[in-house]
C-alpha cells in the first residue's frame, strides 16, 4: 500500500468520525427539546401523583387537564421513539 493510500484512508476515517459526532449531537439536542417539552406540559398540566391515586379523581383530572398531559406523553414517546 501506497503512502497516498494510507493517507485517504485516514481521511475518510476521520470524515466518517465527524458525521458519527454531529449526528449524536442532533440527537442529544432533539433528546434534550424533548424531555423539555415534557417537562413543561406535564407542569403546566398541574399532574400530580396524589390525582391519580383515586380512580375518581384521576377520570375528572383527565377531564379537565387531558390534552396537556397527552401532550406531554407525545413528547415522551417522541424522545424514546426518535
């Protein structure tokens, strides 16, 4: 093998390499909206685990607050799933 050779083959390792990192870094950005997104609906929402304790009280919540928590379990899935 060439010295040249030896040589492009390095590069394309290393071009290889970069690609990997700037795909991981999208990805840790859209982990990091995500788990945001969830954060945020959830407390808006006004979730809280003593609601869903009583089967009751849980259906009215989810009455009244449904949308947002169902949002909030959209980002969820969206960041377990992306």
């Amino acid at each position: 093998m060439r010295a040249a050779d030896s040589n492009c083959l390095g590069l394309v390792e290393a071009e290889v390499e970069i690609r990997i990192m700037r795909l991981a870094g999208i990805a840790g950005v859209l982990a990091a909206i995500g788990l945001a997104g969830e954060f945020t609906f959830f407390g808006l929402s006004g979730f809280s685990q003593g609601a869903f304790n009583d089967p009751g009280s849980a259906l009215s919540f989810l009455r009244e607050h449904g949308t947002l928590v169902r949002v909030a379990v959209l980002f969820g899935v969206s960041g377990v799933c992306g």
